[in-house]
C-alpha cells in the first residue's frame, strides 16, 4: 500500500463514526421530548387545550393512544428509556440515586454512534447515572443535528422543559416571557378547566390547571420552532420525528404515582413517506398521516425500536421490544411500572396494566398516600389539599388521598374509571382478573430480576463497598499489524481491558485538557494511525469513575496497565443468594394477621439477608404483639435486633423500642448513624426514624440541626424534625 493511499485511509478511519454508504440509507431520527403532561393536547381530544402546532403534526403522523412509562417521575423514567432496560433490574429505580448497573448496561446512542450516526442531546440527562463520553456526540443546550459531517445521519433529542411542575407553580423568566406572549384567545381560563374528581374544585386548583395547560401552550410553539429548523435545513422528508412526553402531568397525584395521570404519555411519531415501506413493509398504511395505534407501548420499547429504525441488531440484555422497524415484535398484553424512594420517601410499588384493567401491589400499605416531599409540596393544589384536610372540610374521592394506610392491592377499571377512585380488588366479580394480574406482576418483578425488595441501605451496600465508587481499568493498548521496514506504514491500533463492561474513548495529542469532551472519538474497532503519533485514551463504565487517561506513542511497545480486580457485580451476589424469591414470598403475607403470618415473620428474623430480617420486623411491628409494650419476649427481641449487623435492621429496631418507651441510648445510637455512617441511605434512614418518632427524639435536636446541611434529601427531613420539634411546647 502507497503512503498516500494510507493516509488516506487514516483520514477516514479517524472520523471514528464509520459514515453510512450511499447505497444502505438510513433514516435521521429527531426527538423533541417535552416534561411532565400527560396526552392533554387537542389531538388527543382535549377540548381545554390549545395546541395547534402539535395537533397540525398529529395530522401527519401515527398517533399512539397507549404509550406508559414505566415510573410516574423523571429519572427513573429516562434510565429505563436510555437503556431499554427496567430500572428494578439495574439498580437505578430509587429517584436521583448513582446506579451501577450490569456490565451489558449501555446507552443506546453508542449502538447509533458505532453504526455511523451523529447523536446529540439538547441537553437533559437524568438517567440515574452519570452519563458515559460514549453516550453522545453532543449534549449541550446548543447541540443539534447541524455539527455532523456531510451526509452522516443523525439522532438528536431536543427536550422541553417549559411544561415542568416547578413552571407550574413559580415559572421562570423564560416561561413567563413565553406565556405572556401568547394571544388571549390562547390563555386558558381557569373557570373552565376540567377538574378531575381526585382534586377539590377550588380557585386555587382551577389556577394551576390553567398554569399547566398555558405551559402546554407556550411549549406548542418551541415545537413548531424546531420543526421549521427541520424544514429549513431540507431534511424533513429525510427524518422521523417523535414528540413525546417524560411522564404524565407535573401535579398532585399525577407525578411520582402509578396512575395513568402519572403513567401514561403522549407520543406521536411522524414517518416520511420514503421511510413507510421500510419501517412497516407489511403494513406501510399504518404509518399514513393521522393513523391512530391503541397498542400498548412501553418506555422501555423506545431503544430496541430506534435501533430496529436504524438498521441495528438487537442486543439481547434489551427488555423492551421493537414496535417499528424489521424488528418489530407483536404489540404487548401488559405494560409494568415501578415506584420506588420519590426524593426523600419511600415507598414500594408494582403496576400492570393490559388494555383495560390496573393492577397496583402496594408493599408498604402502612404508609398514606399523603406522605411529605417536600418538593411536592410546594403544588398549591397539594397545599389547598392539605388545608382542607386539616380543616375538616375535604369531602368525597380528595379524602382518600388522606387514608392513613394502602390496601395491599389495588384494581381499576380503565375504561369504566379512567381517574381510578374505585379499587374492585375486593370485589368478587374481578376475582379472576385480580388473580390474573397479581400473578403476572409475580412473574414480571422474577423476571426482571427485580431489587426493589432490597432496601436501599443494603443495595447500596452492594453496589458500593463502604460508599466507596470503583475506578474502571485503564485501557491496554496494542498494535494488531505488523510493521514493514519500506517505508513508514500507518500503525493498527487495538484497545482492550480485562474487566467486563469498558468502553473506549480515545484522541489523538492535540493539546487541551484531558476531560474536554469534544477531543475524545468513541472506540469501536481498530484504526489506524501514522508512526510517531501520540494517543490519549481512557475507558469508561457506567456507575464506575473512568480510569485514568493512558498516553501511548504509536511506535512503542505495548501499554499494559495494571488492572485491580473488582469486587463481584450486585447483580451476580444477589442472583446467586435466591434472596428475591424470598422476599416475594414473605411479602405475600401482606395484610394477614393469622398465626401462619406470625410465624413467617419469626422465622425469617434468622434469614441469613438482611434484607429479609428487615421485611420481617418491619412486619411483626403492624401486629398487636409488637405495639403491646408489657410483652417482654419483644422487648428483649428488638434489644438484639438493635445490634443486629445490619444498619437499616437496627435502624428499625431502635425506632421501635423509643416508641415502647425504652429509650436507652438508642436516640443517640439513631444520631450517630444519621451523622457518620458512609453510606447517604442509612443516613436517610436513621433521620427518617428521628423525624417520625417526634417529641421523643429531642435529645439528638443538636444532631438534627446539624443533620440539615447534610445533603439534599437527608438535609429536608432533618428540616422537618427540627420544625417539628421546635414546634412541640
């Protein structure tokens, strides 16, 4: 090969994202994403709002009646979508927590990215883990398709977040330059909003429901800008474009819950005519302008099916399935959802939903609808909702958000009941439907591998040794060609690490700095570069700090780092310990009282898991035998279950005995847990304990008053156990 020739494959090879060849088109793929609505648009039939440049789009596109996320709040909703994979299942389920998933785990675009497209992010992340270098070309709030090279398809998102819950309540500057500039035919009036029956009907609610759709409205015309910007740049025949929704609407009872209030989306794809035959070829007229889909569709379902779009295999370890492309699987029977911690609380909850029929297994029914966030609560409807209950004068479905605990599980008829007030579980007539949906939320959360179940202290003590984050292994870099003494031959250069789940990153010595995200090429193959040239590469994993950069002289002998062995994976120590089943089959015996359910309960107080001890107590103390203060076999219990070797079991315990008024040093013991222990959830946990034990945790007032700088979430409920015992006489 002739140096000129070499270099000239050289030039291409270091575009890194091999160009697509002219004879195998793809399509371009642009997402314009919006947050927190549910399908409150006028295409969707909704005679309040006012949205004609969506619903114009509608016209053009396949609208989809039956689109669920599969959790009621943002981020675990976009780690489930980046990824195709349930959040339960790679550990990222709990809201903000730092995931180490599995080492297969990926974001999508890497898939789009090694085929050759040019993928950026206008600029939400939110996946419950700190977005890889490999993830995207771009993510900024300037990026767009316009940075790709000449011909190469692109994938980009542009997200709104105009319709966000906060904008509902206290907009920013923008927004309200956005709204105020709409016509005062496009301003909607709260006297004729449509409030449902889950809110009281007042001023003050009417008011944030007219907020939201005005959002909705100001959000319509960033829409329309997009699409022009398509349009002007030529590639509107060229791209498909998807407009859909984060989650459902941003308010009371809708975000961070189960419902479809919280579940269910809009999403509205439109696919040029030259693509129908090629995304549908045995139906191309179900992707004609205004073709309505009832399917259900799942968040999950959104990476296998941009992959099927654009050419791409399946990866295996995917949990959704394609509804479009040559992959294209038949439509589903269920879609599943999770809630897990919302900020600082926690709660635990499982949904199926087939085409008519809900099902919600409350595993903590001992906590109320009603539980303080305090982000939430800055809604002033929750706040109206809260002043009416306090005042007595809450009346009919509202009241039973303030139901002091959950029924175990919950039924609802879609169809008959869309706003789900009436739970038909206890209904004989929905027996076998009841039967049916519980065993499938069974069969879904064994499937999935599902940790909800694990208690966040302990999962996180899985995933992070003492709070600890691992550093992944430095790259290993060696020539695949052999070198020719003629003249100077570009070089082929292989990465490679002996950890499962690295990724590559690697640029040429230009100068800048090291984390500068624009230097860095996604690695895929080997490629080749001139003797002599310098080359900088890290690599990178998910959950895992990226390894050190690795500088190497094309040239020299082979860069073989040290690699330090890490501990086992999560996933493969709780796959191997059968916990799962186990905790399944505990919490079956959720909202018995019997002497079967008691000895249950007793016996799994010796499980070797921690986290079945925890479900076990956590049982036991909603029987009598554990309020009843006088018994002394459960004093003496809960005495050595205070030193248990599990923090969160202690945690527990201890509660318990300062509520059978058996102190001792356990508020103190509950204070220095809340202080000192390395892990933010036990943390949380023992400051959680202290605020719902009130007055009679004013000895550790001092640890609590300090406790409130200590982080976002353990800092707001230190805030609430100081106010609440400042405000006790």
């Amino acid at each position: 090969m002739q140096l000129r020739s070499a270099l000239a494959v050289v030039a291409v090879c270091l575009l890194a994202e091999v160009l697509v060849a002219a004879d195998s088109p793809r399509p371009n793929v642009l997402w314009i994403s919006t947050e927190d609505i549910s399908p409150d648009l006028g295409c969707y039939g909704d005679a309040y709002a006012v949205t004609p440049n969506i619903d114009q789009f509608a016209t053009q596109a396949v609208r989809y009646n039956a689109c669920f996320t599969h959790a009621g709040v943002c981020a675990p909703s976009r780690s489930g979508l980046i990824t195709g994979m349930y959040p339960p299942s790679i550990g990222t389920q709990h809201m903000r927590c730092k995931g180490v998933p599995p080492a297969e785990v990926r974001c999508f675009p890497e898939y789009l990215r090694v085929a050759g497209y040019y993928c950026t992010n206008n600029s939400k992340t939110d996946y419950q883990f700190d977005p890889p270098l490999t993830a995207w070309n771009e993510s900024s709030g300037k990026a767009d398709w316009r940075g790709r090279k000449p011909g190469q398809p692109f994938f980009s998102v542009i997200n709104f977040t105009t319709t966000h819950e906060s904008q509902i309540r206290n907009p920013s500057a923008q927004t309200q330059k956005l709204v105020a500039a709409l016509p005062e035919t496009a301003q909607h009036d709260p006297t004729k909003a449509a409030v449902p029956p889950y809110y009281p009907d007042t001023p003050v609610v009417r008011r944030d429901l007219a907020n939201y759709a005005d959002n909705i409205t100001a959000m319509d015309g960033q829409f329309a800008e997009v699409l022009a910007k398509l349009e002007a740049d030529g590639l509107a025949d060229d791209t498909i474009v998807w407009f859909w929704g984060d989650h459902g609407r941003g308010m009371s009872r809708c975000k961070r819950w189960l419902y479809d209030s919280g579940t269910r989306t809009p999403l509205l794809v439109r696919i040029p005519e030259k693509w129908r035959n090629k995304v549908r070829p045995d139906d191309a007229a179900a992707l004609s302008p205004g073709a309505v889909n009832n399917d259900l569709v799942a968040f999950v379902d959104f990476a296998p099916t941009m992959l099927s779009l654009c050419g791409i295999s399946l990866p295996k370890h995917f949990q959704g399935q394609a509804f479009l492309g040559p992959d294209r699987q038949p439509p589903r029977q269920y879609v599943y959802g999770h809630r897990d911690r919302m900020d600082e609380t926690y709660d635990l909850i499982r949904m199926v939903r087939d085409g008519r029929f809900k099902y919600l297994r409350n595993f903590m029914p001992d906590v109320s609808y009603s539980q303080d966030i305090a982000y939430m609560n800055e809604m002033p409807t929750m706040r109206e909702m809260r002043r009416l209950h306090a005042a007595g004068e809450l009346t009919g479905p509202p009241t039973l958000w303030f139901r002091p605990t959950k029924p175990v599980e919950e039924l609802f008829d879609t169809q008959a009941d869309p706003h789900e007030i009436n739970n038909l579980a206890g209904d004989p007539q929905y027996k076998d439907v009841l039967e049916r949906m519980r065993t499938e939320c069974r069969r879904w959360m064994t499937s999935i591998g599902d940790t909800g179940l694990i208690p966040e202290p302990e999962f996180d003590e899985l995933k992070r040794l003492g709070g600890e984050w691992q550093r992944t292994a430095p790259p290993q870099i060696a020539e695949t060609s052999p070198k020719m003494a003629a003249i100077p031959q570009p070089i082929s250069i292989r990465l490679s690490s002996p950890l499962p789940g690295s990724r590559f990153v690697y640029s040429l010595a230009k100068g800048g700095s090291d984390a500068s995200q624009p230097d860095w090429v996604l690695y895929n193959e080997a490629f080749l570069v001139p003797v002599g040239t310098q080359i900088r590469a890290k690599a990178v994993r998910i959950g895992y700090r990226d390894s050190e950069p690795v500088r190497w002289k094309a040239g020299d002998a082979p860069q073989i780092a040290d690699a330090e062995a890490l501990p086992p994976h999560w996933r493969a120590v709780v796959d191997h310990s059968g916990v799962l089943n186990r905790l399944l089959d505990l919490k079956a015996f959720d909202g018995r009282t019997d002497q079967e359910t008691r000895r249950a309960y007793r016996q799994a107080l010796q499980d070797p898991s921690p986290a079945v001890r925890y479900w076990a107590l956590r049982g036991l103390s909603n029987l009598a035998e554990v309020t009843n203060r006088d018994n002394p076999n459960v004093q003496m219990a809960l005495e050595r279950l205070a030193k248990d070797s599990s923090p969160l079991v202690q945690i527990l315990a201890m509660r318990l005995l300062v509520e059978r008024n058996h102190p001792g040093d356990h508020i103190a013991a509950l204070a220095k847990l809340m202080r000192t222990h390395p892990q933010d959830s036990v943390r949380l946990h023992a400051v959680t304990a202290l605020r719902d034990l009130g007055s009679k945790a004013a000895p550790a007032r001092n640890d609590l008053e300090a406790a409130v700088k200590d982080g976002e979430y353990t800092g707001r409920v230190a805030q609430t156990a100081v106010a609440k015992l400042k405000s006790m006489p």
